[in-house]
C-alpha cells in the first residue's frame, strides 16, 4: 500500500508521547497571568520565524495566554539569545533559535553560556537543509553546480542566513567535502538570505527547508538536493545528497525552544507540556509548509539540552575538520 506525504506523518507522530490537554493547562501548578514572549532570533520570514507564528496560534489557545513573536535579529542570532538568556527567568520569555548549536563552533566570544543560561522547553521539529540554486544559473544538478564552481572558484556568490547559522554551516561543509569554493555573503537571517537567491544577488545557497520550500515549489528556486540521507517527503522529487552525489554533505537543523535558566520549574513544567502539545497539534500543517517534524524523545528539559549540547559538539567537529576556527 502507498502511502501519501499526510498518511506517513500521521503514521510517524502516532508514535510520540501525547501529552493530555489537562497536562498542558496546568496540573503542573503554573498558569501564565498574561503574555508570553517567544523571541525568534532571526528576522521575519525565516524558519525560525515560520515555525514560531505556527506553533503559537495553539500555544496560546492552551495557556490562556497570547504568546507573542518577538523578532530579535543580528549577529548571526547572537543578539535574540543574548536577550532572552538576560531576560527575568519567571515563565514569560522564551526563545526558538535554531542557530543555539552552532553558534559556540564558529565565534568565539559569545556573550552567554548556552548550556549554563537556558533551560530546556521542548524541541518544535527536525528538517534537513536543501542545496538550491537561482533559475538563472544554468545548472539542472548538484554535480552540474559542482563543475561550474570548480570551473569558477570564488566567482559565485553563497547565501548565508549569518555567522553561525545553519546555512552558513551548510555552505562549509558543502564546499570543504566538495573541494569548491565560493564568496559567502551574510544576510540579517533565513528571509534575507532566501530573497537574495530569489533575486539573484547570490547564485546559490543551502537555506532551510522552512524558509525556501515555499519558493521551490513555486518556481522561484531550484532545488539540486536534500542534505540528509533519505528524500523528504516534503520535496519527494529533490534526491536526496547521496543520490545527488554528494555522500557526506549531510546537514540538519532542530529547532530547540529555551527559557532562561532558573525559571521555576513548575513554569518550566507547563510550558514543556503546552508547547509539546501545541507542536503535535500543528505537525501536519507544519510538515506541509515547512518541511519540519516532530521526533519522539524530548519531553524534558533536560533532553532538550542533551540535544543542543550534542548539536554544539557534532558542529564544532565538523567545523574543525573543515579548517573553520572561532572569530
């Protein structure tokens, strides 16, 4: 039996844990008595941005509480964790970063300690990078882009959402593993950066599947690869790096939701059960506009951050290896 995009997500979250909706307003003894701050550490129209305004229509409706976007973009988002790793630890801010991995691999002066400044609040999903190309390169194939860029080294512009971010990791490890070079130019987040490949400002990138599936299907882009193992089913017809032939060049991102650290843990509690809940709520639309799932094994804090700690080691490996030392 074949089953389509909507039937295996269906299938894949019928695995996760389910919190109740009693769970998720409040056994844990903490109900938020006005607005909640999400800050998104990027500009709007990224996917950090995306994910965040999706998961917090649900969010809010659970805690009887808006739950409110704050975009705080710069410095490869640097400038939004600063914010909220500074911010009162009472319940009422949290951030979604999906760049708060791999940021300690590539500066070396960041003004908060990831692990020792947040709490673990849930992780909203999983999704691979793409490697895309503006329509006008002429170019139908990872190994076609390969060429023209061995054959035009440091001539094409790459499109980074920042220093640090994900896509400019991608861009690292896509040109050390295929010996190829390129000028990286870095925007003001995963927006920026997708409308400077929209317009042909840069030639190619590996932008989130968030942020740039949207101009895939619609032409805008051309999509040359998935950077994981497997097709998404998201993109089914974009083979996937090996099928690409590009083996290696394998670079995923997670989107982990934090509070600053020493929030009560009763608060701390209730906003891992409402956002766990908000998150399997939107998973279908999410997957649909997105590209991003949910994964079983993150129902606690502290599993949270085993995450971003694993996420900062294998980062800081496969930046090392590249020859990218901290700035």
């Amino acid at each position: 039996m074949k089953l389509d995009r909507r039937s295996t997500l269906a299938l894949a979250l019928g695995g996760l844990a389910m919190p109740t909706l009693a769970q998720a307003q409040g056994t844990a003894g903490w109900r938020p008595t006005r607005p909640v701050r999400l800050i998104v550490a990027a500009a709007p129209g990224g996917s950090n941005d995306i994910l965040a305004r999706i998961i917090a229509e649900p969010a809010s409706q659970i805690l009887g509480q808006p739950v409110v976007i704050e975009n705080r973009a710069g410095a490869g988002s640097v400038i939004g964790s600063e914010a909220a790793a500074r911010a009162p630890a009472d319940g009422y801010t949290l951030l979604i970063n999906s760049s708060l991995a791999t940021v300690p691999a590539v500066v070396a002066n960041v003004p908060y300690d990831t692990l020792g400044d947040f709490d673990g609040v849930a992780v909203a999903g999983f999704s691979p990078h793409l490697l895309v190309v503006n329509p006008a390169v002429q170019v139908r194939t990872a190994q076609e882009l390969l060429a023209l860029l061995r054959a035009n080294p440091g001539r094409l512009n790459y499109s980074s959402a920042g220093p640090g971010s994900g896509p400019h990791i991608g861009g690292l490890v896509l040109m050390a593993r295929m010996n190829v070079e390129a000028e990286t130019v870095h925007y003001r987040g995963g927006g920026p950066s997708v409308a400077a490949l929209v317009s042909g400002e840069a030639q190619f990138g590996t932008p989130t599947m968030a942020s740039a599936i949207g101009q895939v299907r619609g032409g805008a882009l051309r999509a040359l690869a998935v950077l994981a193992e497997e097709r998404s089913p998201a993109l089914p017809d974009v083979p996937s790096a090996p099928q690409a032939g590009m083996p290696g060049v394998i670079h995923e991102e997670f989107f982990p939701i934090v509070a600053p650290k020493r929030t009560p843990s009763a608060a701390l509690a209730a906003l891992g059960d409402a956002f766990r809940l908000a998150i399997q709520q939107s998973a279908a639309r999410v997957n649909e506009m997105t590209g991003v799932a949910p994964r079983a094994g993150f129902e606690s804090s502290a599993q949270v951050m085993a995450l971003v700690r694993d996420g900062i080691e294998t980062n800081t490996r496969l930046l090392r290896a590249a020859g990218v030392q901290p700035e």
